[in-house]
C-alpha cells in the first residue's frame, strides 16, 4: 500500500514533466519506497542485494509505467470520454468544438505536418493542420456566433 501512495504521489507531482521525465520520476520514486518498506519491515536480507537487482526493478516498473499509459492513451485517443465529465454549459462548448467544427483532440507532436513520427491513435483520418489553423476555426466561429448559438440552445 505504502509503493502505491508513493508511485501516485510521484505520478500527480512529475505532471508538468514530458513523459519520458515523468515515467523516470516515477520510477525512482517507487525505489525509494521499496527501500523505505524493506528498511521498515525489520527483515533485511542476510546478504546485501547487488545494486544491479534494484536497477534491473527500476527499469521494470518504468518500462511498466510506460507501457500502461500508452495503452490507456491509445484507448482513449480512439475513444474519448471527456464529455460526460463535464457540466451543461462546458459540454455545449466542447460538442460545439469537436462535433460541429470538428476539431480534434490533439495528439501531440507527432501529428503536426512535417513531423517524421506521425504516429495517430484513433482511426479517423484527418486533415495535416497545425493547432493555429484548429484554433482560427475556433476563432471564427466566435466571430461569427455560432458559439454563442451552442450555449444559447443549453436547456436552463
């Protein structure tokens, strides 16, 4: 339980880290917690363990860090579930903007033009745009109402 808590709480603090940061901070942090639980636990082993099994652990738990996010990442690139989270007005807005200007979710680098790792999660093919050619639609449709007309058919 004591792994858990730490593994969570290096995961919330390493959110402004890229990925591959935030997976290595992760795992240090779960090294320290397996060192503090087996310090704790009063049952040393008899023989020092070589430094080479708590790296080659390391590794594991980044390499397993790793793995599971992108699973999750691939799965909700191709299905999104953000809308059921959100409240009426928020929700208008966001169906607005992905439905009915169909702008995507944005996936990354990788799917910016020119980008040589072009790497799309969900199955829908869509146009090469850079986020200022996303957010000058957004834009116009400000200009031009319909945004406002998405949260004016909000029921009250």
């Amino acid at each position: 339980m004591q792994l858990r808590k730490q593994l969570t709480s290096c995961w919330r603090a390493s959110s402004r880290l890229d990925n591959a940061e935030r997976f290595n901070a992760v795992a240090d942090g779960a090294v320290l917690s397996l060192l503090r639980v087996i310090k704790n636990s009063n049952q040393m082993p008899s023989e020092p363990w070589p430094l080479s099994l708590v790296q080659t652990w390391r590794s594991n738990v980044e390499s397993k860090a790793t793995s599971i996010y992108e699973v999750a990442f691939r799965r909700f690139c191709a299905r999104q579930t953000t809308e059921q989270y959100l409240g009426v007005g928020s929700r208008a807005l966001y169906h607005m903007v992905r439905k009915e200007l169909a702008v995507p979710f944005h996936q990354g680098l990788g799917e910016h033009p020119g980008s040589e790792d072009t790497v799309i999660y969900s199955e829908n093919v869509r146009p090469g745009k850079i986020i200022g050619d996303w957010i000058a639609t957004i834009y116009e449709a400000i200009l031009d109402g319909r945004i406002n007309h998405a949260l004016y058919d909000v029921p009250r």
